[in-house]
C-alpha cells in the first residue's frame, strides 16, 4: 500500500520552505496531503494549494500538538513532515505513532529561536536532540544544516540531505543584456535577514562608478520602509523598484541582467535556483548555508561576504563582463538548476520514507544530475549555445 504523508506547515506564506512543500507534494509519488494550522498566505491561491487543509490550530504550543495530533489520526497518516515548525510536529507525531520527518530549512539558531533561552548553547544543543529524539529522521535542506545537529549530538544516521525542490521551467528565451543599464533583480521577503539594504548600497555604488543600473525587488514585508527610505538617502530610489510579491516571477527573471542574494543567512535558497534555471548571472553572499551548497565552483557566479556591498558591486561587475565573454556560461547555470529538479529531490524523498518505514539507512544524496538533465537541447536558433 501506499504512504500516506502528511507535510504540516504554519500557513501558505510566500517562502522558499512553503513553495518547496507544495512542489514535493505534488510530484510525489507517495499519498500526499499538505495541511497548515492557520488559513492564509500568499501561497492560499496557488494551484497546487488547491488541496490543501487547515486544521486551524489556535491557542498555545500545547493546544497546536493536540490540533496536529488530530489531523494525524484523521489523515491515518504513516509518516509526517514538519517544514518550520519542528517541536509541535514532532510532539504530536509521537504522541500518535506516526514516523516523523524533521525537514530542516534555517539554522539551527532560527529553528529554536522561539523557545526561551534557545541562545544559550546548552539549551539549543537540548532541544536539538529532543526534536530528533522525537523524529525518525533529521532532513537537512543543505548539507550544512544537517551538519548542525550532528555537532549537538544527533545520530549521523538519522540524519541526511533533502534540498528543496524546484519546478524548472521550459523554452527560457534571455534576452541580450542591457547595454546601456544594468538590471538587477532580488527575490526575497522584505525582512532584516535578507538584508535587501545591501544590494542598494551596491547599486549606489555602481552608479556612482559610472555603471548605470536598476535594481527590482520582489517581496514584501516589514522593512520595505526602511529600505525605501535607505534608496531615498543614497539617491537611488527612481532607481529601485518594489514589485512586490509575485506568484510566477519568471518573466521578472528573463527581463533582469544579474540575480542578487544579499541574506545574512540562507538554508536553501530556491531563489538562486529559480535564477540558475532562468539562465542568469547570480552574486550571493556566502551565507549559511544554502549558498554555496548551490553555487560552488559554478563559474559565471560569485559567492562573497555577507553584509559587503562594495564586494556585492565588484562581482555584479565581473559576472557581467564574464556572461558577455562567454555566453554558453547560460547553459552551465541551467545544469546547475537541473541537479536541484524537483523530480529529484521527489525521488530522494520516497528513498528517505522508504527507509524511515522500514527502519533502514537513510540515503545519501546524490549531487550528480542524471544525464537527461545535461542533455537539454538548444533552443531552435540559439547561437549561444554553439559558443
């Protein structure tokens, strides 16, 4: 018989660890049902959400177990996936027999970071193993974040590598870059972690060096003020644009120049590969811990420093000179992406379920593509691709 799975996330907003949910959900093969503790999100109107339940979980910690626990014996679920909300997954996972996924998508610091004292490390080290005593399995995003619970003690063997997976998309026409002004473009919620502030001051500061540019912001949240206010200050606000959120970003990706991820932390990062797979020159800073689990050693890319605009500006610089230099650098970056399909990542998936059920070693992530995925045909007069 089939699994039946049930992936629990707190509501259907805009992030990469929800999108990431919906993809797998969808293109698994296994019995899958998605529900969420509370109604709402960007996500509510997707076409993958159709499905979607809400248990409406309200109250406290205690009362969002028993809310859970209840959709677990209703769904007669085999196995559960938490996304972001570990400790009440795992609770009533427990409390109810079912084999729990713990699907980590942040550093360990942002996991706990609700709980009281979750700072301090003996703490955070504690409520570590207890999430994973709780679980079959600890599913790190990137390697990174699977490597975070190790060192606080969890078993390597019940722990492994589930990147986030992503829907790639056919027949990607770029257009030639912008000789005359750069179009940058950033993805992300509008929040202290993404530190949007920074792309600005490197836009600044290219165009103070004579490199005209534009930068598109794609998101919302509570700092779009600040960032506003930020451009105004630098001079550069007729030249940012807040789009907002979108839910299908892609033709904003094929009308940019270069992609730019300025987080101070990352897990994953399904923006870098939305970029990659829409051909583009990507700059990120080398934050923790998704980044240079995508990026590394992808040429036409660069990862630097989080927080240094001026390095975020000299690497814009160089990706571009590069990209006109070699234009079959758009065909790596596609690759890139392909290794991070979600067809992938929905076979793994099924690995690692197989495994938890019948209490077997975890599979090893495999980060080699498939050679469908490196056999992509040029499109029809595409004289990039003969480069």
């Amino acid at each position: 018989m089939t699994p039946r799975v049930v992936f629990v996330l707190p509501a259907l907003n805009g992030g990469g660890a929800e999108r990431a949910v919906l993809e797998l959900a969808a293109e698994s093969g296994l019995d899958c049902t998605v529900v969420t503790e509370r109604p709402g999100g960007d996500l509510a109107g997707h076409p993958l959400a159709a499905g979607v339940e809400c248990i409406h979980a309200v109250g406290g910690r205690i009362a969002r177990i028993a809310a859970v626990a209840r959709a677990l014996r209703a769904s007669r679920a085999d196995v559960v996936v938490s996304a972001l909300t570990p400790v009440v997954v795992a609770a009533a996972g427990r409390s109810r027999g079912v084999h729990v996924i713990t699907w980590i998508q942040n550093p360990l610091d942002s996991v706990v970071a609700d709980v009281p004292g979750a700072r301090r490390p003996r703490v955070r080290g504690t409520l570590a193993r207890l999430i994973a005593a709780g679980s079959s399995a600890v599913a790190g995003a990137a390697p990174g974040l699977r490597d975070e619970w190790r060192d606080e003690g969890v078993p390597a063997e019940r722990t492994c590598v589930l990147p986030n997976g992503t829907r790639l998309p056919t027949g990607v026409i770029r257009r030639p870059m912008d000789p005359h002004e750069l179009r940058l473009i950033s993805v992300g919620r509008l929040a202290p972690q993404k530190r949007h502030d920074v792309a600005i001051v490197a836009l600044a500061q290219l165009r103070s060096a004579g490199q005209p540019a534009r930068l598109e912001i794609l998101g919302t949240g509570p700092a779009e003020g600040s960032l506003r206010a930020l451009a105004g200050q630098l001079g550069v606000a007729a030249h940012v644009r807040f789009a907002g959120f979108l839910r299908d970003p892609g033709p904003r990706y094929l009308a940019a120049d270069v992609f730019v991820l300025t987080s101070d932390f990352e897990g994953f990062g399904n923006v870098l590969v939305e970029a990659l797979a829409h051909e583009l020159p990507v700059v990120a800073t080398d934050a923790p811990f998704g980044p240079r689990f995508i990026l590394d050693g992808l040429d036409g890319t660069r990862l630097v420093a989080p927080g240094d605009s001026s390095a975020v500006a000299r690497a814009i610089t160089e990706v571009v000179a590069e990209r006109r230099a070699k234009p079959s650098l758009a065909l790596a970056a596609r690759e890139r992406a392909a290794v991070f399909a979600v067809q992938r990542t929905a076979e793994h998936f099924e690995k690692i379920v197989g495994a938890v059920l019948e209490n077997g070693p975890l599979p090893t992530w495999n980060g080699a593509p498939h050679p469908w995925e490196t056999s992509w045909s040029p499109h029809p007069g595409d004289e990039r691709r003969q480069s």
